[in-house]
C-alpha cells in the first residue's frame, strides 16, 4: 500500500511544506509487513519495504494489517479514521522517540492518509 507514498506526498506542495521542519525515518508496521519510511525536510525520500534486519527509525506507529486496511479505505467507520482513534481503541501503538511524532502529527497524519485520498480520488474519476 505504501509503494506509491513518495509521489503521493511530494506531489502535494501543502504536505510538504507542513512537513518542511521534519527530518527523519520512521517505522509503519501493518504486522507481519513493515516499512521505513526516510523523509528529509517534508519529502518523502524513499520507503523501503522490510523485513529488516536491526531497522534505524526515531518513531514506529504498529497496528495489525487489518486495521490499517480499514484506516486506508476511502471512507473508513469512526474510529478507523484517524491514527490517534486507532491508538485510544489499543488497535495501534506508537513508540520510540514520540517527541518528533507529536511535534509534526499533522504532517505524519497526512502521509499516511494519502493512500486513502489517491483511492477516493480513483474511485471519483471511475
């Protein structure tokens, strides 16, 4: 699902510039699928797809494949929506560095809600 991320998130001038002051990597775990995903100054730079052998990553935001298909889906249920919902129902967990996470949650929200938008923007145009 995350293979279409950088264009996605660089595409969008808005994202990138709310993301301007986040440097980093970071792990989105859809157990048993992971991936990093390295962004520098609000660009996605690349997302590697793991397994991974002793990843390097400031924050992980870890859920299991079902849910993060619900939260993916153009207009997921309540409580599938937002990464923050999925976390208070104990369907996600973040951990590692959480500093980083919180200071640009807007802009880590909006990387992973672009999969759903480029799905709603598909299905408006078939």
């Amino acid at each position: 699902m995350l293979e279409q991320l950088a264009d996605l998130v660089n595409g969008d001038a808005a994202l990138v510039r709310r993301g301007r002051h986040f440097t980093g990597a970071f792990l989105v775990e859809a157990r048993p699928r992971g991936w990093l995903v390295h962004v520098l100054r609000g660009r996605i730079e690349r997302v590697e797809e793991g397994p991974f052998v002793m990843p390097s990553w400031r924050f992980a935001l870890r859920a299991d494949e079902a849910s993060w298909q619900r939260f993916w889906r153009p207009r997921p249920a309540p409580g599938d929506h937002d990464l923050l919902a999925l976390v208070r129902r104990g369907l996600m967990k973040f951990e590692g560095d959480l500093q980083p996470l919180m200071a640009n949650l807007l802009y880590i929200k909006g990387v992973l809600e672009a999969p759903r938008a480029a799905q709603m923007e598909r299905g408006a145009t078939s």
